[in-house]
C-alpha cells in the first residue's frame, strides 16, 4: 500500500450531474498547462461532461483567492451556471527574496478561508516548491512521476459528491 499521495477513492463517483471550475495562474505556464490537463483529465473520467468545465486564468498566484471568489459570481451571474466545486491551481517557486514566503502564505491562508465563506469546496491546488525540478516531478513532468493535477480533480469530484450534490 502507498504510503504518501491519496490512496485508494473510498467509492465510485458519479460526475456526470457536476459542475467544476478552473481558476489557474499564468505563472510558470508549462507547469500548470500539465497541472491543469491533469485536472481535467480525471474530471472526465469520474465522468464531469467537457462543457461542465469552466476554466479561467489569472495572472498569478496571488489573484487565486480573488479569481476563485469572483468566477462563482460571474458564472452565476452571466450564464446561470452555479458551481459544485473549484480548484484554484498554482505553481509557487522560492526566488532569492522573501516573495515566495509571502505569496504561499497570504495565499494559502485566503484559499482555505474562501472554505469558510463560500458553499462549494475550494480545493488547494498550489504547488509550493523550492525548485523548477520539484515542480516538474510534481506536474508529472518528469519520467514515472505522478500528475497532483490529477489529485485536485479527483478531490473536487468527491467533496462535491460528498457535500454538494448528496442527494
Ligand atoms: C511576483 C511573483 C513571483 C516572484 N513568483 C511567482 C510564482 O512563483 N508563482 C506565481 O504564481 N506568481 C508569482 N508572482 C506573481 C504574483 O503571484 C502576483 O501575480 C503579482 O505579485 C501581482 O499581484
């Protein structure tokens, strides 16, 4: 049995009646294109339909908790559509200042508190990482490696199941 990533799904999801929303950094772009397509690849297959996807760009890290807020309203408010879950995907990678600290901060603390306020699951879809090379392994860029794009998915899927769209 693997003892870190997220085990074994504890059920079989039906997707099929969700709605999802993509909010994703420009920053860092090759990264998060492979986060991303991994994302929407395990939608799809717990079997959320193409057009049940709603995918927006911000430009970085920091503007996830804003976009993440914002893109609920907007869909709700544009074309009726209302969401079961979103995931707000990043990729934060440490410089040679003290941005990294500040942006993982501010911006994992404003994530998890939009759990708070607002009633769909916010799913934490932002590497933190020390290199370029942590971030390719996580993005299931390099050989073997596993695609946490494909974590995020597979979470918004189930907490909306579980929590949203329960009956
Ligand atoms: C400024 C900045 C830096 C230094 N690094 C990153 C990063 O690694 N990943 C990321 O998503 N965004 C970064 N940003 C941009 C900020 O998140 C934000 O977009 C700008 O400070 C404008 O508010």
């Amino acid at each position: 049995m693997a003892i870190k990533g997220l085990g074994v799904v504890d059920q079989k999801y039906d997707g099929s009646n969700l709605k999802i929303g993509i909010v994703h950094a420009r920053w860092n772009t090759a990264i998060i294109d492979a986060l991303v397509s991994g994302a929407i690849k395990k939608l799809k297959e717990f079997g959320v339909k193409e057009e049940n996807i709603f995918v927006e760009t911000v430009p970085g890290s920091f503007e996830l908790p804003f976009g993440t807020r914002k893109l609920q309203e907007k869909l709700r408010k544009t074309v009726g559509v209302e969401l079961d879950a979103i995931i707000p995907i990043g990729v934060l990678i440490k410089g040679s200042t003290m941005h990294f600290e500040y942006i993982c901060d501010s911006t994992t603390n404003a994530l998890m508190r939009l759990n708070e306020t607002l009633e769909i699951p916010v799913i934490f879809g932002v590497l933190t990482v020390l290199t370029e090379e942590q971030a390719e392994v996580r993005a299931g860029l390099k050989p073997g490696m596993h695609n946490h794009g494909e974590d995020w998915g597979a979470a918004a899927v189930e907490m909306a199941t579980k929590f949203v769209k329960y009956e």
